[in-house]
C-alpha cells in the first residue's frame, strides 16, 4: 500500500504524539506543547499515512514577515525507513516555505545521525554550524543546516508588475500563472483635446497616478508590499518619458524591498498575458498587436527565447488611424470606439478605401508590414471632396467602409503570417481587439483557415501591469535571472 501526505490535524495528535516518543525518547515534546504546535497560525505540519496508520509527520514553523523558516521536527516510524517517506515531507515543507516567501530554511540535526543528514544535503541544505553538547541527556552535538530558497526554486512567484509605455498607468500582481489584481489609471482624457497622446503629458500622469494605482492593486490582490518576490516593469517600446517614469518607480521599489528586478519587452508581454487565462501558453503562436501605439506581427516559437517580429506599421498604428479619422469625421477622442459606434449603421461597402501595403508589388518587401496613411489620406479626400461640391456624405458609411479597409488589412496578413509559417493559432491583444468588426472577420476567417483563435479578456488586451508581471513570472520559473539595476528605456527595443 502506498503512502499518502496531507495536511495534519488536530485529530492525528495522538498518532504524532507515539512517533514522537519513539522517535525523540527523553527529548521529546509533551502533548500540550507539540498540540500547541500543530495547531499555531504560525505552523504547517503534514503527515504520511498509509491506510489509516500515519507513518511520519513533520513540521515547519515561519513567523509573519520574516524571511526564514525552521524545520521544527521530523520522523517517520522505524518500520517504514527507505521508502522515500522522509524526503517527501521535507519537500512539501520546502515548498510550503516558499509559498510562503520565505528566502531560507534552517534545522537542526543530531552529529549521530548521517541518514538524515544526508538526505538534508540532498535536498540542497548546507551544514552552517554546530552547537556542542546540545541534545540532552545524552549530550549529542547538533549540526544546524540551511537552504537557501532562490526565486527560481519558487513554483510561484509572486511578481508586481508596472506599465507606463503610453498613457495607462497599469499596475498588476501575479502568482506564477495567476492573476492578483490589475489596476489600470487611464490618462486618456487628458489628452482628448489634442487628438493624441502627447508624451509630456502621459509621463507626468503616470507620476501622479502610481502610487495610488500601486496601492490598489496590493488591495485588490489581498497581499502586502513584503509578499512580492520581485518587481518588473516595461522598459520598451514606448514613449522614452513615459517609459522612464515607470523604470524609476520600479527600481526604487526594487531596492526598497530589497527584491530582484525584471526589465519587461511590452510587445512579448502583450502575448504572456494568455498565460492567466490558460496556463501555458501553446506554441508556435502568431500574435496580432493592435493598440494607439503598435501594430505588429510575432511569430513566437517560445515566450522567452524566440519571437520573431515578421512586421510592424511603417506610419501609424491602427488605433491612431481611427482616432485620426474620428477628427476628420467629428467625432470624438479615442475615435476607435466611437467609429465602432458609428459604423454599426453603415455599409461597410458603400466606399472601397485602399489596403495598404497588400498589393502584389508589395508581397516581397512589406507582406506583414502595414501602413495606413494612403488609407487616412483617401478617407480625408473623399470627406473634402464632398463637402467641395456640397455634397451631405454618410458618416456611418464612411465609418463602416474605413473600418472595413482597417480589419480587412489586419486578419488577411495576421492569417498569411500563419499560413506562411505553418502556425495553426493566432493571439490578438491592444485595444483595437475591442473593435467589434475585427472580431467578427477575424473569428470567420481564422474558422474557415482552421486557425485557433485567441482573445484574452479586453482588460488584458489593453496596456496594462498584469501582463508585465505575467511575462516576469515566466522567466523566474525559467530560470532567467534578474536584470541589473542600471538597465535604461528604449522606446524601439526590439522583442
Ligand atoms: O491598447 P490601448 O488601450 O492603449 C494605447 O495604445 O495606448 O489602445 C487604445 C487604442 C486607441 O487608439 C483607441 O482608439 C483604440 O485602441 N480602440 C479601438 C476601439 N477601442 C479602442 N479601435 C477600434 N475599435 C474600437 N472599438
Ligand atoms: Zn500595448
């Protein structure tokens, strides 16, 4: 029959109490101390049993903030020695100690004892100390270990991550795959009188509107500022201001804390973020980024080691191509939306606006580049020209057949970079995802290609912290080690 290890409870006392005397003899604990023990806040204790019969039990003890834990004991009964048993426990101890955040783990053992020392080194515990004359009556030295837990050892680590590439101030929380919290401080209606984004502005909202966002978001996530295991934050692409404002608060939270720090690329976390909604993210994968600030393509082969940018807009973004054409058509800032709004009322075939950039002479050079000025030009031309001869032109058809021409571009090259490449899934994320037309073409044609298609919620589409610490949180249980302190922003970092 085989062993099981579960949580231990008060009704096992009595079966830990016999282990413990035919353990420990003389030195054993009583009754009221070790129930005290097993029952403590402070505690977590596990036990093996086999059938109905515990087998060996162990304890582990971490007091609030601190940053160590103790192996407080461990046995298991003589007749079930070599069986794995003991290691078992100590691992669930291990683990549970860094759920916990602990950075190390201490315990004492007796010199007379190899077995167990031995499997201590196993398992990565250094001798440190030995204390004299420590176990009594018999007077045996104790030989103090430690492990160092590093963050990579971590199944979970618990990341905060900080986004400030443009004008949302995101601050997110992740534990490993999971999502905490994601807050999101908007400056966008600080910039709706100039049309745009103007970057002076974005980099000192983002001052202002940190430290609250930050506050909300350890609220949100029910953790406080010494459960975070480290901090990241986008260093590129973006605006260089906005992006240094960011890069300052993180690094100084870094040190404050005394955590390690991960510099974070904002396109491949766009793509991390499907990982808080599946867990894994499944590759080979095309992601189609769409927001106010970027239009790209990725072939991404694996998360952390090989994304490939297959091509970007040359002019603007798709998202600033609506909110330029909402200007040219009345309607108000962010125009993305409000051209949405609009073009539910018109025919999206009334005008054949230009796709740029998907001519025949254009497949060799620019075949998953994008370009929509021709586009915004055309849409301009056509309003001027009837409003010249006094023409009352149709807003909503104009609306409809410019979206059109957008969405069209988009899943036509988003699908060839998926056919080219043999891909059979694609990603959406940026906040043009939220257009209802880019959604409808793109889940029609990826089912008629046979591509899966992904949308993550809208607010994980959009910027924000969460899919920084999501990316973060990949690399730490990668393996990756942190980025040095002296790191910089760069607006066009490749991915
Ligand atoms: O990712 P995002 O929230 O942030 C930045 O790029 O800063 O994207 C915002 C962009 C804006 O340009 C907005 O007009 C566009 O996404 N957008 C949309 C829609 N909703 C937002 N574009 C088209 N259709 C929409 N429904
Ligand atoms: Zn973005």
């Amino acid at each position: 029959m085989s062993h099981l290890i579960r949580l231990a409870t008060e009704a096992d006392l009595a079966a830990i109490m016999e282990l413990e005397k035919a353990s420990f003899g003389n030195d054993s604990w009583s009754r009221p101390t070790m129930r005290a023990e097993l029952m403590a806040p402070h505690t977590f204790y596990v036990v093996a049993s086999i059938g109905e019969k515990i087998v060996g039990y162990a304890g582990l003890s971490k007091v609030g903030s601190s940053a160590s834990a103790d192996i407080q004991t461990i046995a298991v009964s003589d007749s079930h020695r070599r069986a794995g048993i003991g290691r078992e426990l100590m691992q669930m101890l291990i683990e549970q100690a860094s759920k916990l955040s602990a950075t190390e783990i201490y315990l004492e053992v007796r010199e007379d004892k190899p077995a167990p020392q031995k499997l201590y080194e196993q398992l990565g515990f250094e001798r440190i100390d030995r204390r004299e004359n420590y176990y009594q009556p018999d007077g045996v030295a104790a030989i103090v270990m430690r492990l160092a837990i590093s963050l990579s050892d971590k199944s979970e680590p618990v990341v905060l991550g900080i986004e400030t590439s443009c004008d949302e101030t995101g601050i997110g929380i992740v534990r490993g795959t999971t999502l905490l919290a994601n807050v999101i401080s908007s400056s966008m209606d600080q910039h709706a009188r100039f049309g745009g984004v103007v970057p002076e502005i974005a980099a000192r909202a983002h001052l202002e509107a940190l430290e609250a966002t930050l506050q909300k978001a350890l609220q949100d996530a029910g953790v406080s500022i010494k459960d975070i295991d480290a901090v990241a934050v986008t260093n590129g692409p973006g605006l260089a201001g906005a992006l240094m404002v960011g890069v300052g608060a993180a690094k100084a939270l870094a040190v404050a804390i005394d955590k390690p720090i991960y510099a974070v690329n904002h396109l491949v976390a766009h793509v991390a973020v499907d990982v808080l909604e599946r867990g894994k993210l499944e590759t080979p994968t095309v992601a189609l980024l769409v927001s106010g600030g970027h239009t790209s393509l990725l072939l991404v082969r694996d998360l952390l080691n090989d994304v490939e940018l297959l091509g970007e807009t040359i002019d603007d973004a798709a998202g600033e191509a609506f909110d330029k054409i909402a200007r040219v058509l009345g309607l108000s800032y962010p125009g993305g939306p409000e051209i949405d709004k609009v073009a539910k009322n018109g025919d999206a075939k009334a005008i054949r606006f230009p796709r740029g950039l998907t001519l025949p002479k254009d497949q060799e050079k620019h075949r998953y580049n994008f370009s929509f000025s021709g586009l915004k030009t055309a849409v301009a031309r056509h309003v001027e020209l009837a409003e010249s001869k006094g023409e009352q032109i149709s807003i909503a058809d104009v609306a409809a057949s410019f979206r059109e021409a957008v969405v069209d571009v988009l899943v036509t090259k988003a699908i060839n970079a998926c056919q080219d490449n043999n891909v059979p899934r694609l990603i959406l994320g940026g906040g043009v995802v939220a257009n209802s037309r880019l959604r409808e073409v793109a889940e029609a044609r990826c089912q008629e290609a046979g591509i899966e298609l992904r949308i993550p919620a809208l607010s994980l589409c959009t910027d924000n912290g969460a899919m920084i610490a999501s990316l973060a949180a990949q690399k730490i249980m990668a393996g990756v080690q942190p980025s040095k302190l002296d790191f910089g922003v760069y607006s066009t970092l490749p991915v």
